[in-house]
C-alpha cells in the first residue's frame, strides 16, 4: 500500500510485517516514535507480539537475549545514550549468536547534550559482531529492516543486525512509502542452539582461552558469510518488490574521476551535489556505503576520493575515511561534517569537490584544515 | 522543485502543516518530503517546518534556503525572525490574519486562519488549530488540489469541523 510516512514510522510498519514475538525497548529521542508505534500496533491487536516495557536499554537488550535464546524473533529500537547503556548487552547479543535486529537512530553522544544526527554512537559499536547497515529514505528505512531480519537469522549468519537511520533528518522526515505483503520473503526462525528443554545445554558458561578463541573465529566466519547472505538477500527482494540497493550505492559512479563518499542522508545529498559537479564539468560520482559490518570490498583505484565522515575518532581521524586507507591504496580528502546534526547541504558537498586537497583532512566550517 | 518554508511557534501545528501539505501533493501524485527542523525550542518558541514538491524523488535533506513560498502562520515571529529571508525573487507569502502590511517586497496574501478555527471552535489546549484550514488557503493558490487537501485531512484527522475550516479558508482567501 502507497502512504505516507516518517522513516521511525516506516521501521514499524516493517517489524508489523515480520511479527517478533517479542519486543523489548525503552523509549529516546529520536527513537521513541518506533516503539510508540508498535505499542499502538500491539494494543490495537494489528500485531500479536509480546510487548515489554522495560527499565533501561540494558534490560531492553537482555529481555531480547533472553527471549531470542529460546528461538523467538526479536526486536528493540534505541538511539545515542541508549545504545551505549546497552552496550554490554549488545557485545552479549553476537556472542551468543543471537539474530535480533534492532533500528538505532543516529545521534550524536553527548556532553554537550545533542539529540540530532551523527554516527558516532552506531560506530563505537562496530566491533561488537553485529551486523551494521545505513540508510537514506523512508522507504529504504522499511525494505531494508524487513531485509535484516532475513539477513540476521539465516542459517549461514545467526548474528545481530543494527539498522540504523539519520535522528530527525530521516526518523522525522515524511516521504512516500510501499508497504509490502512480505509473504514468506522471511522464513520462520530456526535457531539452532535455541534452548531445549528435553535436551538440557549451558549457556553463558565460563569458557577457556581455546573455546573462547574458537567462538570469535566462528563470529568472524559467519560474518564474511554474511556478504553472501547479504546478497541473495537483496536479489530476491529485488525479484520480488523491484527494488535493490547493494552493499554501496553507486551514483554516476562508472565513469567518475572523483567520487564522494558518505553514508545516510548525507550520501543521498552528495547526489545532488554530482549532479552539480557534473553541470560544471566535473566528472564526479557518489557512492553511498550502506554496510559497515561487513565493511563493503571497493574498487577506488583510478579515482580520487571525497569521504566525508559523520563521526570521528579522537585521535585518529575519520572513521570511513581510515577504513579505505587501510584496505586501499587511495589518495583521498577526508571531511569531517555533519557532527551533532550539524547543517551540510549539497552546495556545501560540491564546495568539498571544488576545493579538494587529498591527503589532507578537513573540519567543515571551523576552518579546521590540518 | 517547489519549496515552501513554514514560520509558527512552538505548539501551533506547525509540523502537522507540514506533513499534511506534503501528504497532500502526494495525493496528488508528487513526490513531497516534509522535514520539520527540530531545534532546542520548545512550545511558544519561533520554529520552521520546511515542505518540498517535485515531479521526481526528492534527495535533499537540508534545510531551505530559498523557498518558494513562505507561510506565516503566527504573525508574532516577524518580530524575531525575518520571514522573508532567502525567499526566491518571484516567490510568495501567506500569511495568517487580516492584513499583508508587514510585508514589503514580495506578493503577499492574507486569510484570518484563527478567526476561521475559532468559528469551528478548532482549539486544542487554548491554542486554535490552524494546519487543517491552510490547507484550503494552500489549495485556493494551487500548490495541492482540492480533493488531496481534504483527503489528506481526513487521513490524519476524523473531525470533519477540520475539513470545514479548509473549505472556509479556501472561500476567504483572496488571489
């Protein structure tokens, strides 16, 4: 059905669609219009799921573990703060192999207090195990969280997948939106090592430095599987609902010379700026990285490279930006913009082309060059 | 593109304005964003919504600078913001109330919005409802079509008194 709807509303209709029998979460901004409207879902009757309204975001996460270890879909919504309260918990969750899939809605971390977008708090949890994607628009919001449920407990997979959206930018933005019939696109769960009654096993028990390095190798295997997965995945949704985005969008990116890359809204703005660039003469494309973990496998060589990075690591640089360089090599001008919500439009991306100075990095409009 | 800024305090409605102007140009069959601008504000203070229309998908997320059409639904906020900031050279304003005095320089039109809310008895909270009857105004000056404006109401809202209002603001408003 065509409607009408903000990108927090579009994660909601997408979990009504895959019906979790439990849902765990605890409200924050800019997520809580997510868990607002699954309440109402599950108090109008539109979805039979178990609906627990729990303390903090720790408990959130530890009612999912504690429902997904006896096989049962899951799901939780959180933001900034919350994913941080949560992030023991979140580490749990992939170690013990759990599918749950939970939207995050970017924002920044605070001191100073900030409730508006920035990557960072998704980023600082990047090295948990779970599967990480970013998107642009409404409609990418719900086609990609019905994905992830598919994606997280397929059998090559069993992790966690986090979707994560823009705060405010695109949780409070309304654009149009095709809610799907999913039908069987995704399959009951069958968690393997789901808790059995008749046949007692521990769980959560102490493991020895063998085990326990055999465990992360089974992570790190079911993760690589999971480009496979990641891929089936998108080219059955495509078969089926006509759409497909790829591990990375690519915008007039064939024959590009210089290419922007950035993630989320941004990326999706970085298009208007090419179409800019090329008006003038510039010969620019943009590439959109929506998976992070697994971090997607680039072709940059020949091109010059605009990443612009909604997060930072003190100390160390653009986050996006420090990925490609150790994977490539690549002469890229690293930005860092859009911090706290910070305003970026596609003048102000064009205007990063313009004056590009690879192998430098810039702080947009403090006059940060360094 | 048409882009349309939306000045209102704080509680006014603002950002329902603006979600039910882009659900109507949808009805329409547009492609319409509404990113409402969230700042630190809080009820009674100066914010802005923003709408965009295209006849293709819409990829900006930022927010306008050089709108189309300004709307001014409470008056009070040109004492602390310049409405007319930006506007393009041959854009609009519409304002809420029974005069376009205040603005110079660029086509104004005025429609009495909380007069019309009052007559409906449109209040929620002390405050007249005024993002249902612009609605009617906005189709009188042909950004959205009658039937979308009434339908996109009717869609977010079951009180036909809001649908009563739009037809009243779209008699009153004079082109």
């Amino acid at each position: 059905m065509l409607t009408i709807a903000t990108g927090n509303k579009a994660v909601a209709a997408a979990v009504k669609e895959v019906k979790p029998y439990v849902i765990a979460a605890y409200p924050i901004t800019p997520q809580t219009e997510i868990v607002e409207q699954i309440a109402e879902y599950v108090t109008s009757g539109e979805l039979d799921s178990r609906y627990i309204p729990v303390e903090s975001e720790h408990s959130a996460m530890a009612a999912c573990i504690g429902a997904s270890i006896t096989g049962a879909r899951t799901f939780t919504a959180t933001s900034s703060h919350g994913l941080l309260y949560m992030h023991e918990m979140v580490n749990w969750a992939a170690g013990a192999r759990l599918p749950i899939v939970m939207a995050n809605v970017n924002r920044a971390i605070g001191p100073g207090w900030n409730v508006w977008a920035e990557h960072t708090d998704a980023f600082q949890e990047r090295d948990t195990g779970w599967l990480q994607v970013y998107v642009s628009t409404v409609q990418e919001a719900y086609d990609t969280t019905l994905m992830a449920f598919r994606i997280a407990e397929h059998a090559d997979v069993i992790l966690p997948v986090m979707v994560n959206l823009d705060g405010f930018l695109l949780s409070h933005s309304m654009q149009s939106l095709d809610t799907l019939n999913a039908g069987d696109f995704v399959p009951p769960l069958h968690l393997p090592h789901a808790i059995d009654v008749l046949n007692p096993a521990g769980y959560g028990t102490l493991t020895g430095p063998d085990e326990h390095f055999r465990f992360r190798w089974e992570i790190e295997k079911a993760m690589r599987r999971s480009r496979k997965v990641i891929a089936e995945t998108e080219r059955d949704f495509a078969e089926r609902f006509g759409r497909s985005y790829g591990v990375a969008e690519e915008y007039r990116y064939e024959d590009a010379d210089v290419v922007v890359i950035a993630m989320g809204t941004l990326g999706k703005e970085a298009e208007v700026a090419v179409d800019l660039l090329r008006n003038e003469g510039v010969n620019a494309g943009s590439l959109r990285i929506r998976w992070l973990r697994p971090f997607p496998d680039l072709d940059l060589s020949g091109r010059e490279v605009v990443v612009i990075d909604r997060d930072y690591s003190f100390g160390f640089g653009g986050i996006i930006a420090q990925s490609l360089m150790a994977r490539q090599r690549v002469d890229l001008y690293s930005v860092i913009a859009g911090l706290g919500g910070q305003e970026v439009t596609y003048d102000d991306i064009a205007g990063f082309v313009r004056e590009r100075r690879p192998g430098t990095e810039l702080w947009f409009g403090v006059n940060g060059n360094v | 593109m048409y882009e349309i800024r939306i000045h209102s305090r704080g509680g006014q409605g603002g950002v329902t304005a603006a979600r039910l102007l882009a659900l109507a140009a949808f009805r329409d069959g547009k492609y319409a964003t509404a990113c409402p601008f969230y700042g630190a504000e809080r009820r009674g203070a100066p914010v802005v919504s923003y709408v965009r229309i295209d006849d293709r998908p819409i990829r900006v997320y930022s927010q306008i600078r050089n709108p189309d059409l300004v709307i001014v639904l409470d008056p009070s906020v040109m004492e602390v913001v310049d409405v007319l900031h930006g506007l393009k050279r041959h854009g609009k304003v519409l304002m809420n109330g029974t005069t376009t005095e205040k603005i110079h320089g660029a086509p104004a039109f005025a429609v009495d919005l909380t007069g019309i809310a009052l007559r409906e008895k449109l209040v929620i909270a002390g405050s007249p409802i005024l993002n249902t009857p612009v609605l009617g105004a906005l189709a009188k000056m042909g950004i959205i079509s009658v039937d979308s404006a009434k339908s996109a109401i009717r869609e977010m809202f079951s009180d036909e008194r809001n649908v009563r209002a739009a037809e009243a603001a779209f008699q009153e408003l004079v082109i």
